[in-house]
C-alpha cells in the first residue's frame, strides 16, 4: 500500500476490543460497521474486561479473517507476537511501546502506526519510520482512560504547520459533529471507538461518519 493508498485508507478507522462493543457481538458490530464503510479496523482488545490468551487470539483470527474478505486493512494494537500470529496488515504503537524504528525493522511489510501528541513526537516517529499517525486525544473521551490531556484539532495543525506529511489520523471522542474540525485542522481520518462501536447502529454510525468525512472532500 503507498501512501496515498493509506491516506484513503485512514478516512474511517474503527478501533475496537471486545469491551468496547456494550456486550453485543464483537464479530457482529465489525460486520455492520464495515456494511456502513470503515475503511481500516483495528483490534484493540484491552482495558477491564479485555479477553486474554487463547480466546483474544480466536476472536483476533475471526475479526482478521472478516476484514480479510472485505478488503478492509487489519491492524494490531501494540503486540508484535499477535500482529505476526494474525499475519495483521499491520501494528500500532503508542509511545510507551516498543519504538516504531524496531518494529519497521522486524515487521516488515507491515504497516507501521504511532500515536504522537505534539510535533516533536511525529517528527521522530516519522524519523523511526512510521507510515501514519494516530494524535489525539482531540475530545475527551471515556474509553482510553490513561489517555493524555485533550489537545484539540489544533494540535493536528500545528504539525501540517511544522511539515508533518505524513497521513495522519484524529483519535479520542470523536463523532460525526465534530469530525469536520479534525479533518479541516488537516487529518487525513478520523479513528473512533465508541461513536461506532457502542452506537445503536455500528452501520449507520459509521455510514453518518464517512458521508460527513466525505463531505469536507479533503480526500474527496
Ligand atoms: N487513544 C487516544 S484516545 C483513545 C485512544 C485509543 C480512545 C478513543 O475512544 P473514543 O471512544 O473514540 O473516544
Ligand atoms: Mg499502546
């Protein structure tokens, strides 16, 4: 995947774990949000409650295979063992796991995702190779609860301002209200977990969300 492949790719990046989905069927909200139009999925099983083991790894395998048949990019939080072990179109760091230089280096061929919160932190991640970044949180937002302060879309803009090229999504209490900020400050996406995850319909969440995104035609 080039790069502008990934730009599009990033436009509606649904991040989710088992605990993430209000007790319905991880399997079943995955499927109704890539009906309505994720564009990339990312399996982040953990927190209270998160599946360990032999069950994180079958539920993992079964979500991958459904982004597999669907032609939707398949990333793993943090663990570089799952990522191989579920052949992941890729990974996703933050900045307090392995750096992004180590794993470009032993997964290559993967797609290689840093969450970065000010410019300095993208400047090294796109110095250690990262292929995209994930800057947030732009909202508050009660599902990562160790996540920093909020920094507002204007952290987005404040690296397109510094030179940041690189695709780049927000992360952190988004919804289709307030997703146009993010993309107008100069995101490539926005990543959610809640607005389509605990939504009375995943499918319609994320179809509001795309059109919304669409709508701004930055990606067009
Ligand atoms: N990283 C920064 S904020 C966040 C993560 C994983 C959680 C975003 O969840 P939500 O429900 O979209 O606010
Ligand atoms: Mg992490």
């Amino acid at each position: 995947m080039n790069s502008e492949q990934l730009r599009q790719a990033l436009r509606l990046y649904l991040v989710m774990g088992s605990s993430n989905c209000a007790g319905a069927d991880p399997y079943a909200v995955l499927e109704a949000a890539i009906e309505g139009g994720i564009t990339m999925f990312q399996f982040r099983e953990k927190g209270a409650g998160a599946l360990q083991g032999q069950a994180r790894l079958e539920l993992g395998a079964r979500l991958r295979r459904l982004c597999a048949q669907r032609g939707v990019p398949f990333i793993v939080n943090d663990d570089e063992r799952l990522a191989l072990e579920l052949e992941a179109d890729g990974i996703h760091i933050g900045q307090e796991d392995a750096p992004a230089a180590a794993m470009r280096r032993r997964l290559p061929g993967m797609i290689v995702g840093v969450s970065a919160h000010d410019l300095l932190e993208a400047e090294s991640a796109l110095a250690a190779g990262a292929d995209y970044l994930g800057v947030g949180p732009q909202y508050a937002t009660r599902t990562k609860l160790d996540a920093r302060e909020v920094q507002g879309p204007a952290v987005i803009a404040r690296m397109r301002a510094g030179g940041i090229r690189l695709p780049l999504v927000g992360i952190g209490g988004i919804d289709a209200a307030n997703a146009p900020a993010v993309i107008r400050a100069g995101a490539d996406g926005v990543a959610v977990v809640s607005a389509i995850s605990q939504a009375r319909s995943p499918k319609q969440a994320a179809a509001e969300l795309l059109n919304t995104i669409k709508s701004i035609g930055r990606n067009s």
